[in-house]
C-alpha cells in the first residue's frame, strides 16, 4: 500500500489534530513534499510536534522519511521516462511535472546530506595530491562536470570514462590521492572494484552514491544521499541533478577553504578564459 492509501485508510483512528494534516496532504500531495515542516504545520494549523508524530503512524522515521515515501507513492508514471509523466501528458503536463519532481527530490536530497560528512570531503580534496573523478553512464557526465570545475583549482585531475582507464588510474593511486566515485545505485559492479582497488593503493576514496549501497560500504566514506528514483526502470534525472549539486557544494566548499589569495587565482582564470568568448557588443553586429 502506498502512502497516500494509508492515509486515507487511516482517517478515522488519526486524533483531531493529526486527521488535519492528513486532510491538508491528501488535498495537495505535490505541495505537501515541497513544504517544511513548519509551512505543512501552519497550513493545518497545528504544531510541527503534531507533524512529526503523524509522520510516525505512517511507519515512517520522520519529517524528511515521509516525503520520500510520499514521492515514491506518486511513482505511478510512465516507465522509462519519468515516474510523474503519464501517457496523455501534453507538453505543459510533463514540463511542470518533471520540474516539479526535480525540485522535491533535490530537497529531499538536501535533508538527507550529513554536513560533516561534506565537510570531511572538503578537507581531503583541499589537501589531495591529485583528484579523479570517475562514473559510468549517467554518472560519467557528472564526473565529466567535475572535472571542468576542478580543472581551475591549480591541483592535477584526472577524469575518464574508459573502465581499462579507470583501473590503471586506481592502480597507480598513492597516498593524498583522491579518488571520487560517483553511482547513484552504487551498485555498479566495476566502481565497487575501483574503489577496493583505489583503497589498496593507499587512495582515499570518496562514493558520491545511495546510502548503505555496495559502493558506499567499499570506500573510504560515502557521501550518501536519498534520492527517491528507481534507475532500474526510469531514465537518471533527479538522482544526476543530485549528484551535479553535490559536486557544486564540494568545489565551492574547496574555494572558500583555501581563502582570498585562491580565489585570486581564480579570478585570474577567469579572465583568460574571458579572451575566447565575444564581447557582448560583437554579437549585436
């Protein structure tokens, strides 16, 4: 039974104040996994405590646990496209809906995020040697990302999407490397070998990839997210905008790490790469 079947089956043994919040998210699902837990509060005007523990008579461990189970319940789309999308959709229907969903899935990423964590991969990419970036299918072009932003932080990188690649590159790892593996599934039967083979070359290695998966238990820590998409079946969407975001936070946290003279170099950067592009008046002749 998915999550809105149970609330409406649950009605009648919810309290009063709870029975509120079910009624505010049964009459708007999509609202309900964008909002906090202070806005989905107020709108039934209730207390967020009164939130919370109707979260758990859904089984669920909290606030954040809800909306992921609420996303998954929506799941109910066309396969191989976008679970929101249905057959009939017009092109504004599937617009707004995929939208819609990157938008609740990157905030239900967002809350499942340890910061320490992220602060950890900060420390270790700031003080890294050399950094590799690897992933496959979907995951490759994230890597590829990475690499484009990292290029500029004056450190060598290393991006591949070639396994044979990927396996030497491992096996020549050596302390203060870094290496940063990237699977939404983590389950990725050559990136799991990677990071064992990262791991006995002395590397440390960073999984940017689902929680407790295959791939987050072989490296060295994880930065694990909860993503509600199912790669199995539908077309990677909200799980690489995930991941591109995470790499967005770990190169802004390594800027503001190495301090003002640093971003004095990139700003240096910046202007060379100024010279290739046409100035705004060009374009107009």
């Amino acid at each position: 039974m998915n999550t809105l079947d149970k609330i409406a089956k649950s009605l009648g043994s919810l309290s009063k104040s709870e029975r509120k919040v079910a009624e505010v998210i049964l009459a708007n699902p999509q609202s309900a996994i964008h909002s906090s837990i202070a806005s989905l509060a107020k709108a039934a005007d209730v207390s967020e405590p009164t939130v919370n523990r109707f979260c758990r008579r859904l089984d669920t461990k909290g606030f954040p646990d809800f909306k992921l189970h609420l996303a998954q319940s929506l799941a109910n789309g066309t396969p191989y496209v976008n679970r929101h999308v249905e057959e009939d959709d017009g092109p504004d229907a599937y617009t707004a809906k995929i939208f819609e969903s990157a938008m609740a899935c990157l905030d239900t990423a967002r809350r499942s995020l340890d910061t320490a964590v992220i602060n950890r991969a900060v420390d270790l990419l700031t003080q890294a040697k050399k950094i590799s970036f690897f992933g496959l299918g979907a995951s490759a072009a994230v890597a590829h990302d990475a690499l484009n932003k990292f290029l500029r932080f004056n450190v060598p990188v290393v991006y591949s999407d070639d396994v044979l690649v990927q396996r030497m590159s491992c096996m020549n790892s050596a302390t203060d490397d870094v290496v940063v593996l990237l699977s939404h599934t983590g389950r990725t039967k050559s990136l799991v070998e990677l990071a064992r083979i990262a791991r006995e070359n002395d590397a440390t290695v960073i999984a940017i990839t689902s929680k407790d998966s295959p791939l987050a238990k072989e490296a060295t820590f994880a930065i694990g997210m909860e993503v509600p998409e199912d790669t199995d079946v539908y077309m990677p969407m909200a799980s690489r905008l995930a991941s591109l975001t995470v790499i967005d936070i770990l190169a802004t946290g390594f800027v503001l790490r190495r301090g003002p003279r640093f971003r004095e170099n990139l700003r240096r950067v910046k202007d060379v790469l100024r010279d290739s592009r046409l100035e705004k008046d060009d374009e107009k002749r």
